[in-house]
C-alpha cells in the first residue's frame, strides 16, 4: 500500500452542503478534501493522537435494514470524535409504527446533532432531510450509497497514489446503490467508469445521462456494457457486489440466471492489468458474484475497504456535524 499519498484537496474547508445524501450534490473538490481529512483522521487514529473534533455531539443512527459495517463504523466514528451515537432501529421507534418521516426528522432534530438513516426508497431520505433541521447521511438508499464509495475511493487512493485517469470496472447489478453511488464518485475525480450488466439490469437513466456529461468535462468517459470482457480490459480497479439487493429477496432465483456470465473469477480477472485491485463493498455471495480465489486473492483489498468505511465516514461527520445550524 501507498503510505504517502499527494492530494490536492484542501483539508478542513468548509462544505456548503447541509446533508450527505449523493456525491453528485457534491463537487470534485468537496469530494478531493472529504478525501484529505480522512487520510489525516486516519493517520491520527493509528498514532494515537485524540481528535475530539466532535465532543459531546450525538448521532441518531435509523436503520431500516440490516447492517454490520454501516452502524459499527458509525458508532466507532462517534466515539472516537469524542461524541456519541444511538442506533434507532426502526422496527422499536415509531416510525415503524406508521409516525410519519417528517415528524419524526423534526423531533429528532430536537434532540440529536445529525442523523443517519438507512432505508428504501431515496425519496424518503429526501423527505427526511428536507424535515430534519440537523445535518442528514444516507447510510444507504436503494439508490445510492455515497459514504461506501467515498470509502472506496480512499482505497483505491491508497492503493494506487492517484485516481484521476484510473479505469474503474464494475460487473454485476447496474441498477442498484453500489453501482449509481460509484459512478458518480469516480467519474467526479476523474477515472474512466465501464459498467457490464445484463440486459435489464442497467444503471438509472437520469444517474447515467448526469454521469455522461460529468466524465465528458473531465476527458473521460463512460461505458454501459453487456459484455463482462469488454468492460474489465485493461481495468486498475474491479469491482462487483451481490446480485440481489437488500429488499430484492423474491427476486433471488431469477436473478441467479440472469446474471449466468458476469461472475467476477480468474478468467475475467485475467484480463484486467496486471496490478488491479479488487473491492467489494461486502457483505459478499462467494461462488455467486465473485468466486473465493479472487476475494480472497492477493489482488483484493476488500478489507482495507471495510476499514476505510470507519475513517471516510469521520471525515463526513466532522465536515457536517463540526458546524452549527
Ligand atoms: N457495505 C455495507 O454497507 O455493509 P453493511 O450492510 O454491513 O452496513
Ligand atoms: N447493494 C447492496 C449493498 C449492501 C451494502 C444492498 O443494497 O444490499
């Protein structure tokens, strides 16, 4: 791994954003310096330098799906600020009770300094952020899920000492968070993006077209495939993720054919460069998406990527919550 990384970004700068719900609301730059403080979080946390940057501030963590690495890097986060954070699962509080998004975003607003939520629909992170007077983070919508590839895009970062002009290869589900969240951070900073999925399954149109115009201003482009071969070619970075979605459980089966070719294995791998690497935002399906020899291989580096989660995501918070409103 690259230890000392250059990067342009200007660490500590103000983000004029009130919430973190989508990297295209943000820009290159904000993207770039979010980039920077979590390298410097990072560096601060291994050499034992406290950073309580977030002291006595409290998070309220929604969740209405299961998560591992989403709620413990938060809580840890938290902690390490110097703050504190309260997983609301939403089976216990009453919105799952029918309370409704809005009363619920302005009453917590009354008690808590910012709020993750994890749900379905994006317009319910929408509606609950446009309610909520304190800073709002998608902790992942069926949509989009921004703090995994800022996490991601450190990896990468610190694996390869540049992102601007990498080729980043995604094979899989094309219409699901992973994929949208992916193609919008890496196009922003820089990377060429090909996408291979089945027919059916490609990226939102509206995400695509606002993509496309954002790799054009870079020099760089976007590619939609259906071919798993054409996309990998040449590829600095793979990734993939699971072919049925939290919330897609009924459609398990069908998708397990439809998806027959666009398994991540050596073959496919064969064809990327000779020093890729490959991320997977994990939980994973071996044997399914991606075969055990490449997740456990010597080119993954999907742990260092569940670690990053931790800091990318401190440097989300103290951008938002280390400001009042
Ligand atoms: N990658 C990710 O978001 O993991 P969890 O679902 O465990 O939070
Ligand atoms: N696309 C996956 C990501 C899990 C972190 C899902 O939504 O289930």
């Amino acid at each position: 791994m690259i230890n000392k990384v250059e990067w342009p970004g200007y660490s500590g700068m103000t983000i004029g954003q009130k919430d973190f719900l989508a990297l295209s609301d943000y820009s290159s730059f904000e993207i770039k310096s979010l980039l920077k403080d979590a390298m410097e979080l990072k560096q601060m946390q291994k050499s034992g330098i406290p950073h309580p940057y977030l002291q006595g501030k409290v998070l309220g963590m929604i969740f209405e799906k299961s998560s591992t690495r989403t709620r413990i890097s938060f809580e840890v986060g938290m902690l390490q600020l110097g703050g504190h954070a309260i997983f609301l699962s939403s089976k216990d509080i009453q919105l799952g009770r029918g309370e409704s998004i809005s009363d619920t975003a302005k009453v917590l607003s009354r008690y808590v300094d910012g709020i993750m939520v994890r749900t379905f629909g994006h317009d319910k992170i929408k509606e609950f952020a446009e309610n909520a007077t304190v800073p709002v983070i998608n902790g992942l919508t069926d949509l989009h899920h921004p703090c995994q590839v800022l996490a991601d895009l450190l990896t990468i970062l610190e694996h390869k000492g540049t992102l601007n002009g990498l080729k980043l290869c995604y094979i899989g589900d094309g219409n699901n968070n992973m994929t949208h969240s992916l193609m919008e951070g890496a196009a922003k900073v820089g990377m060429e993006v090909a996408i291979a999925s089945p027919n059916g399954y490609e990226p939102n149109k509206e995400i695509t077209e606002s993509v496309k115009v954002i790799a054009k201003q870079n020099g760089r482009q976007l590619t939609l495939t259906n071919d798993p071969k054409q996309a990998i070619q040449d590829a600095d970075v793979v990734i993939t993720d699971v072919w049925a979605s939290m919330g897609m459980e009924s459609e398990v089966e069908a998708r397990m054919k439809d998806f027959e070719g666009y398994q991540v294995n050596d073959e496919l791998c064969s064809l990327a460069k000779k020093d890729y690497i490959f991320l997977h935002c994990l939980p994973a399906h071996r044997g399914e998406e991606v075969t055990g020899s490449i997740i456990d291989g010597p080119h993954s580096v999907v742990f260092d990527e569940a670690e990053n989660r931790l800091h990318a995501q401190k440097a989300i918070l103290k951008a938002l919550m280390g400001k009042s409103y």
